[in-house]
C-alpha cells in the first residue's frame, strides 16, 4: 500500500496547469515542423513558422500560448493499492483552482444557465479509473472551446458501417472550417455507447501526436482519415494548403448489436496535454 | 511574403492600415489581402456582445463611439505583474453573428476575429461598407507583442469578457470579407491547392 498525501496531488494538478498553457509538448512542436516542412502553400508555411514561434516566446516569456487556456479534463488512473489521505476529488480542484490563479491563465468556466464566470476555472471534468499497482497517473487535456465546439457525435445505424463512420467523421472536421484553428488532431471514438465514445475520442488526444493504433486495421482507418481531411485543402487555419489536420486518432470498443456510436472531438494546433505519475 | 519571424516583421507586402480606418480605406482592402494594423482598435467577445446589444434595446447610449472603429473579438489572459496583458488571440467570430448587424448599423467599420461569418453578416458588411478580417487563431504569445497599451473601457466585472481599448502596433491579419462581397475562405474552398 502506498499513501498519497491530498498536498502531493493539488501540488502536481497546479504544476500541470500551469505549464500545459505555456510549454507545448515535444510532440505537438515536432508534429507542427514536420508540417511546415511539407507544406506547398507559402502562406500556410510563414503562419506555421509563426505558431512555432508563439511556442516559443510562451515559454520564453511565461504567458500562456493561447489566451483560451480552456476547460480542464483531467484523467486519473489510480492504482489499487494507493491509499489517499483525502478527497482526490476536491485535490484535483484545488489544484486547478490555484495553477489559474498563480499561473495567471484565463478563467472560462460559467455557468451554463446564468453564464456567470465562476471566477476559479472550476470544476474540472474529471474521469478516475482503477487499475492495479501503486501509482497515480494524472493526464491534464486544458481544452479551449473554438475547437471543442465544433465537436460532433453521432449514434449512426450499423448498416452505416464504417463508410458512413468515416463519411461523418470527414463532414465533421471539414464544416468546422478555420473555426477550430487547424491544423487538427482530431480525437474519434467508434463504438462503445454515447458516452464512451464521446470519453474515447477525448482520451484519443492524450497520445502522443500522430502514433498509431495498436490495432492495424484501425491505424489503416486513421490514415484514410488523415488523407481525405487534407486533401480538401482547408488548411492551416483555413488560409489552404495541405496541412488540415496533423494526425486523427481512433479508439474503438465493442457496441451493441444494433449501434454504432462515433464521436469525433476535434482539438487545435495548440495541443496542449501533461502527465505526471506519483 | 517574407517570413513571419518576429512580430514586427511579418511581411514585405502586406498593406499597412491606422487605426481608426481613414476615409475610404476600408474600400482598398480586397478578401486575401494580408495587412497590419496600428493604431486603435476596441475589443469585446460573448458578453460584451450581449451587453452593448442590450444597452441598444433600452435606448441607451454605447460606452464608446464605435463609428470608424475596428473591434477585436479576443478574451486575454491576465496580465502578469510587469506585463500590459497576456495572450491576446482572436476567439471564433460565428459567435457574434447575431450581434453584428446592429454594431455595423452604428459605423462598426471593421470587425477581427477567426472563421467564417454568417450570410445576414455578409451582406450586412456590404450594406454598411465593413469588412472582415481574420487574425492568426492560436498565436496569443505572438499577438500579445503588438499590444502596446490597454486600457478597459466597459464592463469590467465580465473579466476577461470586458470591452478593451487596445493600442496595437504592426498586429497581422488577413483580410477575409471586403467590401465587395469577397470571401477569402470562400476562394480557399473554391481554388483547393492540393487537389490541383
């Protein structure tokens, strides 16, 4: 059994906060060069060079790379034998609530109802899952909302099949147009119900851009995806060229014999995502 | 176009606009044209929006005189102590669509934000003599450099969402809505470099 104090999480959640808004993963940075390399339209090409100079001068500078520093989901995969001195749930609030406020990142969280700003970026939509073993795995996915908005989710009939899947899959990002700041990563889930495909195509953005599916059938589906998005040339931020989307992740899960759930959760360039394991 | 390396040097060719628009500046601008702006400009997003509409419905005066003017829809982040503001990029547009008409019905001659607009907004801006211009979404670090002074203007407890007045030097953007009914995400669409 090992104890995780409630101190140790609010001070990891506070940690991932405020460096998920300023210090972009090495993947995205490495996803965002491969596309500038390959990109045909020059505009395309000087904007990318700009994002990865914005990248640059936010971790340079310590202000977040995008004002939208979003709405907080956070994973946690908890092993069995950890033993918790207190509410994980309210740590992991507290956390967010004081990586806002001392990261000086924006507060986008209101209510639904009276649009009233809640003034912490509080509550985070967490998702706990058990496994065995002693660790705390926490995955920190601040989301802003131009590309969260533009997400879709939809219960198609099975007859559909996976021609229809792809089809709304495509129809979605490419009506999202220069909404969600591409270039992509567009996170799907097939299968499963409504809600675990909407949690799957969420959970798909936590890999590292572009890897592929364990499964080969499906990492072929990923790339079909990833080449029919781009050959519409939308492109970077809708200005054209060939980089719509960086990578498109599936996740899949068995479904009832009469469904066929896909959710596609769309994410911008400003890809930003943490991890810590205590 | 020369390469985008610093905030001050973003392009060769890009027709350099003041803020507020002179006489009969907005109409040299063409949809596809990439620009930098200096000057004045107000911003405001949702609730600054939904309150300056509201303020219209009583029969009240704005908190600003918006004729001429160039509003920027962005939400900052906070200032760090030392800092003027933090990130400063644009949101998406498609959410002040419904409030648009009535602010270029007042002299709104220019409208910065990113994604497409409306059809009513289209024909609005042609109406009125407005365009559109897109700035470069996710590039808030980059943007925040042209923002020389802020100061708030309206609707401070809306936190981020209150109504600035930003004094920006050389701020890119692309034209995206001219006053002739061009659409440069339109073109984008139509020319398809890639399948070419």
């Amino acid at each position: 059994m090992k104890t995780l104090a409630n101190r140790a999480i609010i001070e990891a959640v506070r940690e991932l906060a405020i460096s998920a808004a300023r210090d972009l993963e090495p993947d995205i940075l490495d996803a965002l060069v491969a596309a500038r390399d390959r990109e045909t339209s020059p505009l395309a090409e000087n904007i990318l060079e700009m994002l990865l100079l914005n990248a640059d001068i936010a971790s340079r500078e310590m202000i977040p790379a995008c004002q939208d520093t979003g709405i907080c989901t956070i994973f946690v995969t908890l092993g069995q034998e950890v033993r918790l001195e207190g509410d994980l749930g309210e740590a992991i609030q507290e956390g967010v609530r004081q990586g806002y406020e001392e990261g000086y990142l924006r507060k986008s969280v209101c209510d639904p109802v009276t649009r009233q700003n809640t003034g912490t970026n509080v509550p985070a939509v967490v998702h706990v899952e058990l496994e065995p073993g002693d660790q705390c795995r926490i995955s920190f996915l601040p989301k802003g909302c131009g590309s969260e908005n533009m997400s879709g989710l939809k219960m198609l009939s099975p007859s559909a099949g996976i021609p229809g899947a792809l089809e709304y899959i495509v129809e979605t990002v490419i009506n999202a147009g220069s909404n969600p700041c591409p270039p992509l990563i567009i996170g799907v889930g097939i299968g499963g119900t409504f809600e675990k495909a909407a949690i799957m195509a969420k959970k798909s953005l936590l890999r590292p851009v572009g890897a592929p599916s364990a499964r080969d059938d499906v990492s072929r589906l990923e790339e079909e995806l990833l080449a029919r998005i781009n050959r519409q040339g939308r492109g970077v931020l809708g200005l054209g060229g060939c980089n719509t989307a960086l990578a498109v992740h599936v996740e899949t899960c068995p479904t009832h014999i009469a469904s066929l759930p896909v959710a596609v959760n769309i994410q911008c360039h400003s890809h930003r995502h943490k991890e810590v394991v205590l | 176009m020369s390469l985008l390396r610093t905030a001050t040097s973003f392009s060769g060719d890009c027709k350099k606009i003041d803020l507020p628009f002179g006489d009969g500046v907005v109409e040299e601008l063409r949809a596809g044209d990439l620009v930098q702006l200096s000057g004045t400009m107000y911003t405001g997003r949702d609730q600054t929006h939904r309150r300056l509409c509201a303020l219209l419905d009583e029969g009240c005066d704005l908190p600003v005189d918006l004729a001429g003017q160039l509003l920027y829809y962005v939400g900052p982040s906070p200032a760090r102590p030392g800092r003027i503001i933090g990130a400063a990029g644009p949101t998406t547009s498609y959410r002040m669509d419904v409030y648009t008409p009535r602010l270029l019905e007042l002299g709104l001659k220019a409208t910065l934000g990113k994604g497409s607009r409306s059809m009513p907004v289209r024909q609005s801006m042609q109406e009125h003599g407005a365009v559109y211009l897109a700035a470069f979404g996710g590039a808030g670090a980059f943007l925040s450099q042209c923002v020389k002074e802020v100061r708030i203007v309206a609707f401070e407890d809306a936190g981020p969402e209150a109504m600035f007045c930003f004094e920006v030097q050389d701020f890119p953007a692309v034209m995206i809505n001219d006053v002739f009914g061009g659409d440069f995400y339109e073109e984008i669409v139509a020319r398809n470099d890639v399948a070419r």
